[in-house]
C-alpha cells in the first residue's frame, strides 16, 4: 500500500479531489501512511480549504501554521490570507487572524509581495479597518511596493470603501501611471460616498472607459435618486450591457418609477437583450407597485416560456407580485409550485396571505416553515405581525414580537414597532399604544406618532389627538397629512374654530393637500386616476 501510495505524486492525489471531504480524507491516508509533506503539494488542498466557497478556512490554517515539517512557501501564505481577507466581510475576526499569518512570515523571513499586501488591504476595506490598513499602506511606501500599479490601486480602494476621499484621491493624483482600474477605484469611492458631481468630473476627463466604468457611474446616478441623469447617460453609452438593463429597470423599480421600469424592460426586449433574474425581481416589483396583474401574467409566462430557473428570489418576487394585485389563488398556486422553498419564498406567502385578510393561514404558515427548519428573519416577522394586526390579535402579536429576540436574536426595528402601535390601535389600545412608543429601546420616529394619531381620530379621543398631532406637526412642518388628521380631530370634537386654525396654518405655510389616486390596469395599460378628478378618459360620464 505504501509503495502504491509514494507511486503516486502529491498533486495527482489532491488533483483528484472535488470537495472538502475528500480533500481531508486524502490528506488522513497520506499521513496515516507516514508521508512526508512538500510544500508545493499542499497547493491544492490549501487553495480548496482556503478560497471555495465550500471549503474550511481553519484547515487551512492548521495545514500552514501547525505542520512543523512544512518549509515556508510564500504563495500558501498569500492564499490563505487571501482567503482570510476575502471572509472578514462576514467574520470581522478573520482580519485579526490574517494578521497573525502576516507576523507569522516575518518570523519565518518571509518576504511579503505585492500580492500579500494587495489581499491584507483587501480583508481591512471588507471591515473598515482604517487603521490597520493605513499602516499596511506606510509599510508599502518604505518597502517601495507602492509602485507597484496592482497594489496602488488596492490602496485607492481602500481609502475609498473607509470613505478617506481626500486620501484616495492623494494616492490617485501623485501616480505617475493610472490604468482604468485606477479611475474606476477613485470614481467609485465618489459614487460611493455620494460625490456624483465629482465623480461625473472625473469620469469626463477618463482616458478610456470600460463598461465598468460606465455601470458605475450609472449605478451611482440611479441610487442617489438622479434619474434623468442616469437615463441621459444611459442613451449615451457606447455599449449597454446587461449591469446596465439591470440597474437601469431596478433603479426605476425601487425610486418609485414603476411605469417607467416597465417601458425600460420592453424597450430591453426590443432590442433582443434576455434579461436575467435580477431584471424580472424588479419587473415584478413594478407590476406590484401598478398593480398590473396582466403584465406580471405575461411576465411568468414569459419565465415558463424560456425554461428559466425560479430560484428563491424569483419566486418570492412572483408571490409578491400576483398577492398585491389581489390574485392570492395564484400566489399560492405558485408557492406550492416551487421547488426551493426559502425564507423569502414563505416571507413572501405569508405576507400575501396577511395582506389578503387570510391571517390565520399567515400564521400557520409561519409555523411550518419554523417546522421545517428554516429560521425567520425579521421581514418574516413583519409579514406576521402585520397579519396579527389586520385580524386584531394583540396577545398573539405581542407574542411574537417577543419571540423575536428572546428565540431568535432578532433585534425589532421601526417597522415593527409600527406593526404594534397599529395593532393596539386598531384594538382601541390608544394609552397602550403610546406607552409602548415612550417605552420603546429605539427612537420613534414620525411614522409611528401617526399610526397613534390616526388611531386617535378611529376612535374619537380627541385630547390624545390633539396633543399627538401638535408634537407631529412641530416635527415635520410640511407633511400634509399630520394637518388633515388633526384638523378633522378639532372638527369631529366641536371645535370648529381650533379646526379652521390648522387650515389657516397649511395655507400660511403653502402646504397643499396631495390628493389620493388609484392605478389601474385596463385592456393592459395602466392608468393613475386621481381622487375626484373626472378628466380621465377612462371615467365613466
């Protein structure tokens, strides 16, 4: 056996090797079989454990740190910080033990490289680790890697994620060479820390522009609310590539331009562009936003029609679509229909039930998804404590809403804070409601003080409104809603002239109600019809 095994080179047997599992067992047989263990032949087994996404970080670590037969070999060093760095993201004490690795080769005499310092600056900007990696930055300028154009533009990165814009941008104007990762670096450092004008500045005196940078100066425009901007610079772009579809229809989907999201898909489809899943969440999303029950019909007949995978997100994003348009058959239909089953795909459910007065079913569904071994997150518990306040159940909302932290670890937030002053609200719970607000762990904001205040005017307490709706309009001056809500407080209590006085105070400060208005769907086309506006086309006469 032992002859058979020596036969054999190191890198053949990893070589072999398709997963972790494999990788260990193999590596046992060669020590079981008393081995040796040259350096050049843990390069497979080390690069496994250390970079894919299915591998283990810590055995890495033990086969480098703790084989006293091993000879140091810089490239299993650089690879297993690389790795570290690449997971400090998510587990911030990976960049402390990349460090370790780091003194761990000057006590070894191991020369760090270019690459060394390009993974270290890496692991700081996944954790903001200013000041660590500014020393990695002072130890590149006296080893004089800093020259090196891989490693200078690793450090504009960093300084640009740490957001040390003027820092980035020294490093950027002292190089005598800038390749377009050099540019693309410092622009998005702009676009990132919401410098668009300074980022446009610098994107017009580019060189030579890659899709990179165009996608990123596009992605910044649309993400800061510039939309004209982005779609002026979108008809200017030499080459519109799929980032670009995605970020052009998710950017109108999410601002709150559903039509226009949609025109952008069809214009997509125009043109012979396949969208991809990214592209069909935020046409779905527009779909929900209009209500456009035809359009999303078309839309997952499309997804059947070109055999394209429903993964999770895709699903939830169906579930969505067909429950805000009122079609909770269909959105069932397609949740039982899916084969991967997540926690955004019962998130999804549970909320469409919720939202179509089918509360019990929400909760039930929520249970077993919990039976079936898939964690909540705190959307879940937000589409539950919503179905909980739509019925009225205030014990079992509160129930929930403890479980969430004292089970699961999950933090409330606003959101649903909000859920539970609406839920004691609509139960009539006002002095509940507001002593949950003075007792909440987090700062209520204007969304939650009127909940309460339209709770107050539900139920006619006039002294709790009037008080609530004073603060509110103290906090925001403008907000239109906050004066209608008190105004018709002061007028169904018999205080007409306190009511008038509101009024007076909106036409002093030129507020002017926003009318209400309805979107609906007809022969497929989408049509806004605003609240006692009869000029529409569409309004029978």
């Amino acid at each position: 056996m032992f002859v058979k095994l020596h036969s054999l080179s190191f890198n053949s047997i990893f070589h072999k090797c398709k997963t972790m599992k494999q990788f260990k067992e193999a590596h046992t047989q060669l020590v079981v079989n008393g081995l040796t263990h040259p350096s050049p032949s843990l390069r497979p087994i080390i690069s496994f454990a250390a970079l894919d996404p299915s591998g283990d970080i810590d055995y890495a670590l033990l086969l480098l740190l703790h084989q006293p037969s091993i000879p140091p070999l810089l490239f299993l060093f650089n690879t297993v910080i690389r790795g570290l760095a690449r997971a400090a993201g998510d587990r911030p004490a990976f960049l402390t033990t990349s460090l370790l690795v780091f003194n761990r080769m000057a006590e070894l005499n191991l020369a760090p490289n270019n690459f060394t310092f390009n993974f270290l600056l890496h692991g700081c900007s996944n954790c903001g680790a200013f000041d660590l990696g500014r020393q990695f930055h002072a130890m590149l300028v006296k080893k004089f890697f800093y020259m090196d154009v891989f490693v200078r533009n690793s450090v504009i990165q960093f300084y640009s994620v740490c957001g040390k814009l003027d820092d980035a941008r020294c490093v950027f104007d002292e190089s005598d060479e800038l390749d377009v990762v050099s540019w693309n670096s410092i622009i998005n450092g702009y676009v990132r820390n919401g410098d668009i004008s300074e980022a446009l500045n610098l994107f017009g005196k580019m060189p030579k522009r890659s899709d990179v940078s165009w996608n990123s100066v596009l992605g910044g425009l649309v993400k800061f609310g510039f939309l004209d901007n982005a779609y002026r610079l979108f008809m200017e772009m030499p080459r519109r590539t799929l980032v670009s579809w995605v970020i052009m229809v998710s950017g109108h989907a999410q601002n709150g331009h559903p039509k226009e999201a949609l025109a952008l898909f069809r214009e997509m489809l125009s043109l012979d562009q396949k969208p991809n899943s990214a592209v069909l969440v935020s046409v779905l999303s527009a779909c929900s936003q209009l209500g456009a029950l035809d359009h999303g019909n078309w839309v997952y007949s499309y997804i059947q029609k070109e055999h394209l995978m429903i993964d999770s997100i895709l699903s939830a994003a169906l579930i969505d679509m067909y429950a805000k348009c009122g079609s909770i058959g269909l959105a069932m239909q397609v949740f039982k229909s899916s084969k991967v089953k997540g926690v955004s795909t019962y998130t999804a459910a549970i909320s469409g039930l919720a939202m179509n007065g089918h509360g019990k079913e929400a909760l039930q569904l929520f249970e077993r998804m919990k039976d079936q071994g898939i964690s909540p997150d705190s959307v879940s518990y937000l589409a539950v404590l919503c179905a909980c306040s739509h019925e009225g159940w205030v014990d079992k909302g509160f129930h929930y809403f403890n479980s969430m932290f004292d089970v699961y670890g999950i933090r409330p937030e606003l959101d649903h804070c909000a859920c539970m002053v609406d839920l004691l609200g609509r139960a009539g719970l006002l002095q509940e409601a507001e002593s949950f607000i003075t007792s909440m762990p987090i700062k209520p904001d204007s969304a939650i003080w009127g909940a309460l205040l339209g709770a107050c005017r539900l139920h006619g307490n006039a002294e709790m409104g009037q008080r609530v709706g004073h603060m509110l309009i103290k906090y925001d001056k403008y907000h239109d809603g906050r004066y209608v809500l008190l105004s018709n407080i002061y007028a169904e209590s018999m205080k007409g002239e306190d009511a008038e006085e509101v009024r007076k105070t909106m036409r002093k400060r030129k507020i002017m109600r926003v009318p209400g208005y309805s979107l609906i769907e007809v022969d497929g086309a989408v049509h806004e019809f605003l609240a006692g506006d009869r000029s529409h086309e569409k309004t029978e006469r």
